[in-house]
C-alpha cells in the first residue's frame, strides 16, 4: 500500500485526537463500571472496524483484510497482557478509582515504544528479507513457551520489576504513598516520583516484552508498516476499557495460552514459509483471508472450550463442597 506523508500526518493526528477524547473523558479520577468500559469498548471497535471499512472502501481491498488479520491478532495478544497488568496494579496497590489513569499512560507510553519497534521491524525487513527466518523460528519458540508454560503447574503470582524500572526508582527516588493524580512531589526538598509515576512506567515498559512476540508475529500477517502501525495502535487503544470489562473474566479463559501458541506458531510457519518464497523456493503461501479465518476460528474455539472446562470445574467444585457439607452433617 503506497502510502504518502500527508496520509501519515492524518493518521496520526487522528490517532492522537481519539487519545485526547479518552483522556478528557476519564480526566477525573473513579472507578470505572462495567457499563462504561463495556460501551467504550465497543466504540473502539467500532472505529477499528470503520478505519478497515475504509480502507476497503478506497480501493484497498488488500490492505483491509491485513488490517483485520493485524488488529484481531494485536487485540488477542493483548488480551494476554491484561494478567500482567492485574499483577502489577496488586503489586503496587494502585487505588481503584487511580487504575484508569494508570493505564491510559502506560498503554500510551506502550504505543510510543512500538510506534519505535515497528520502524525499527520495518526498516529491518526492508533490507534484510532472511529476518523473516528469525521471526519465523522465534514465534514458534515462542507459542511452544507458551504451552509449556500453560502446561506447568506453578503460576506466576507476582510481578518483577525490570532493571530499566528499578534504575529509575534509584535515580529519582520514590514517595512513600499516593498523592491523588501527582507524577512528582517535593519530599525534603528533594523532587521525588509518585508510586503513580511508577506504576505507569511499570506498564508501558513492560508492553515492550510483550512487543517482541506481537511485531514479527504481525509482520507475519503483512509487511505494510502502516498497516502494523495502526492495527497496534488501534488494538491498544482500547486495552484500558477491555481492562475494566473482562477483568473478573480473564481466569475464566483457561485455554487462552493454548489458543494464542497456536495463532503464533501458525503465523510463525507462515513467516518460513514468506522466507522460502522470498530466496525462491517454490513453496505454498497462506493467504490473508485464510490467515484470518483462521485466527478468528482459533479464538472462537479457545472461548468456547474455556467456558466448558471452567463450567466443568465449578461443577467439580459444588459437588465436592456439597460432599463435604454432608459428611460434617453426619
């Protein structure tokens, strides 16, 4: 997709004005109810779906569908993200009606880091086309991590700062409480971070590991930088409302791993299979129509065997407890 430096400029003008909506509605610190978040994250799809729409709309017929292939993919990967981020909000023991103000920074300073990523990723390929082997190879590690780890029996429980995070805390110092929406306060003299600062860098830095995976896996998908720009833009933009709304959810979906190393390792035979192609290897290529179908079919079955075995194991767990109430009967 050509695409000029004007369209560029809009984009991200645009881009930045739905930024400042969403800043300017949640300006005020609360809690956010299921409600809100549930209609805020249906009015960021929407407007995913309408930017896709209108790529198909100009012409861009290609282009559209990597775009959907890219944000499905972003948004599901995302959705992974969401149980560091309750990790770290527990960690620091962020107050409630504090978490959206965390997130809409983090999430932002997540999307400046990308935003370097992606040129980085772009620049790259545009000169080296064996990288698509190390993405290739790295994501299907990657999605036989995740089983392994899906598999394993102990559960991470708790958050570890990284060492750009703890560096920072040593170089400004950090007060000892919140200080309502204060980034910085004077502490003795001395210009001290908030917890507040912290944890949203706590949240923004550690978006970036995530990155590593979530790139290459949507270069996989297309090779358009403005495609996986907006497509990660958009997939994180709506991060802190579906943060609020599918919180309480997110133990339910106990196949998300095993839903998310398969869409990796697919897209990661995907990758090999481009590389072969591109050294001119006559091998077969996944379409994107293929590609997205059979994202959206992975992520619909994952939901839908999530569900039942969590359904399975409450009924597991009432006919145990009901076992145990009748025995203290006895």
């Amino acid at each position: 997709m050509d695409v000029s430096g004007t369209i560029w400029v809009l984009t991200i003008l645009g881009l930045s004005a739905l930024v400042a909506i969403d800043f300017f509605i949640g300006r005020k610190p609360h809690d956010v109810t299921t409600k809100e978040a549930g209609i805020w994250t249906v009015v960021w799809i929407v407007l995913a779906a309408l930017f896709g729409l209108g790529l198909l709309v100009s012409g861009e017929s290609q282009a559209s569908g990597e775009f959907f292939a890219g944000y499905i993919t972003e948004k599901s990967l995302s959705v992974d993200n969401l149980f560091v981020f309750v990790l770290i909000m527990a960690k620091f023991s962020v107050p409630s009606h504090l978490q959206q103000r965390v997130l809409l920074v983090g999430v932002l300073i997540a999307l400046v880091l990308r935003a370097i990523f992606i040129a980085a990723g772009a620049a790259v390929i545009a000169n080296f086309s064996w990288i698509f082997y190390i993405f290739g190879a790295f994501l299907i590690y990657t999605a036989w991590k995740l089983i392994q780890e899906a598999r394993g029996d102990e559960e991470e429980d708790e958050f570890e700062e990284n060492r750009l995070l703890k560096s920072i805390e040593r170089r400004f110092g950090v007060a000892d409480r919140y200080h309502g929406t204060k980034l910085f306060i004077r502490n003795n003299g001395k210009r001290v971070m908030t917890p507040l600062m912290v944890v949203m860098l706590a949240i923004g830095t550690t978006d970036v590991l995530f990155a590593l995976d979530s790139i290459p896996a949507i270069f996989g998908l297309t090779q358009d930088p403005y495609i996986v720009f907006t497509a990660n833009a958009f997939a994180l933009m709506g991060l802190r409302q579906l943060y609020f709304l599918i919180g309480g959810l997110l133990k339910k979906l106990v196949h998300l791993s095993y839903g998310l190393s398969v869409i990796l390792g697919f897209i990661g035979v995907k990758l090999v299979l481009h590389a072969l192609h591109e050294s001119g290897v006559h091998v077969p290529e996944i379409s994107i129509p293929f590609s997205l179908g059979f994202i959206c079919a992975v992520l619909v079955i994952t939901t839908i065997t999530s569900l039942i075995a969590n359904k399975k194991q409450e009924a597991a767990e009432a006919d145990r407890a009901a076992e145990k109430g009748s025995g203290v009967e006895v």
